[in-house]
C-alpha cells in the first residue's frame, strides 16, 4: 500500500467537487438480495420483537429494506439517521419512515423516543463511539434495547480475494491510521469485542448478548495476532472475532 498516496486522497476527499464524484461510486447499505436482507434481519430480531415497537435504524445507507420489514411485521413507526442523504424523501416519507441527516454525533430525536435501535455493519465507520452509544442511551426509553451487528475485519482492503481482510487495518499506528482513512467511507474505528461491551456498559447499558464470529482465515493464521502491536493488549476472543452481534438494555434508573 502506498501510504503517501493514501493520505493524499484522505485529503482530497474534502474537496466539495472530489467528495460529490465519490459519493455517486459509492455503494452502502446491505445487498438488496433477498438471502442477504433475511440473514441481517434475522440477526437484529433473534432477541427483540418488532411488533408494536418504535425503532431507529442508524445508518441504513441507501436500502430501507430492514425498515420496511420491521413496519411490515408491526412497528409502530421507524425512523432513521445517516451521516449522508442516500435517500429521497419519496422512498421514505412516502413509506412512513422519518429520515434524519446528522453530524456524526448528535442524533436529532428528543430523548426517549425509541424502544428499539439496531444497525447492520456502521458502528465500524462512526468516528466518535463514545457519543453515539451515549446518544443511543439518551434516545431510549427505560427497557429499551439497543441490537448491533459490528464488522470487525477491515474495510480498506475489503475483498473475498484478500485472504488479510480482517488484520489489514491493525498494522498501523492510529495517528497514520487517521491520516489515511479518516475523511473516507473505508474508515473503520478499529475497536474490538471488549471495546464496545465496555463502552456500552459504561454508559449504563447491561450486556444481554455479545455474540462472536470468527472466519478461516483468523483459525488458520491465528499466530498472526502477535505480529501485530495492536492486538497484544487483547484477549483471544477479541484477537480472534471478526463480527459482533451485540445486544444491550438500557434499564429503568432507581
């Protein structure tokens, strides 16, 4: 990788004219294949039901498939907040949905408005993760539960063809790390299984399910983890997963 190159175009990406001509190439939201969209959806409502629920969906890109579904089976209302306008007021307001862009910090919903907030593979690009699960606290209602499927391989060299997708972006210091990546969409925050349990329990969320993958690649390279600095001050289980399906409750205040 030619990191001069890269921090470079990190750079240029702020330029008005560069950051609308990426943004037309650029893809995100989950696939609208029909296997893919029951596999991610399965996995947000394994612990929580939908019905008679208000939901957030942070970070739905440009599908509202999930949200679509969630409505379909008895949400009371969706909204969702993007960082981005992937969507058209037709697709949402014309399906009920009520689509807010954000700052990538605050999130513009007056507090207690939700029993449900789920996303699917973006807490992996949010660039400040203590404010957001702190917002996610604050726009909860008491029982509410928060449902998060986290990529943890990297996004940088995201491809099946690289067998290195999930060490790749751990090689660097986080200062160059930032300089490459930081103004990019393939900017991943790097934080690992026991980052997230800590900084939702932090906030007062209690942990109900922290469920963990790995791949083939992690069991037939696990010696790798000691190459590289940044994982020495993991454990196994985090040095090892390469997605979390993590489930959170935020619990009536005595």
């Amino acid at each position: 990788m030619n990191i001069i190159r890269e921090i470079v175009l990190n750079q240029l990406i702020k330029v008005p004219a560069v950051k609308a001509r990426a943004k037309k190439s650029h893809k995100t939201g989950i696939s609208h294949l029909p296997e893919n969209l029951d596999k991610k959806y399965s996995k947000l409502t394994r612990h929580v039901s939908v019905d008679r629920k208000d939901i957030l969906e942070l970070g739905p890109g440009m599908t509202i498939d999930i949200a679509l579904r969630a409505k379909s089976e008895g949400a009371i209302s969706i909204a969702i907040a993007d960082i981005e306008r992937y969507l058209s007021d037709k697709q949402t307001a014309d399906n009920g949905i009520n689509y807010k862009v954000y700052d990538g910090q605050e999130i513009p919903f007056t507090d207690g408005s939700f029993d449900l907030i789920w996303s699917s593979d973006v807490f992996e690009h949010i660039r400040y993760p203590k404010i957001i699960v702190e917002e996610t606290y604050r726009l909860l209602r008491p029982g509410g539960l928060v449902v998060h499927i986290i990529d943890l391989k990297d996004h940088f060299s995201y491809s099946d063809s690289d067998p290195d997708i999930t060490f790749n972006c751990l090689k660097y210091s986080e200062r160059l790390w930032n300089l490459m990546t930081w103004n990019r969409s393939n900017y991943v925050n790097r934080l690992r299984v026991s980052d997230w349990i800590a900084l939702h329990e932090e906030v007062g969320f209690k942990i109900i399910e922290a469920e963990t993958e790995t791949n083939d690649y992690i069991r037939d390279n696990y010696g790798i983890r000691n190459e590289l600095k940044y994982l020495l001050r993991y454990s196994n289980r985090d040095a090892v997963s390469s997605e979390l399906c993590l489930v959170a409750r935020r619990f009536a205040e005595t």
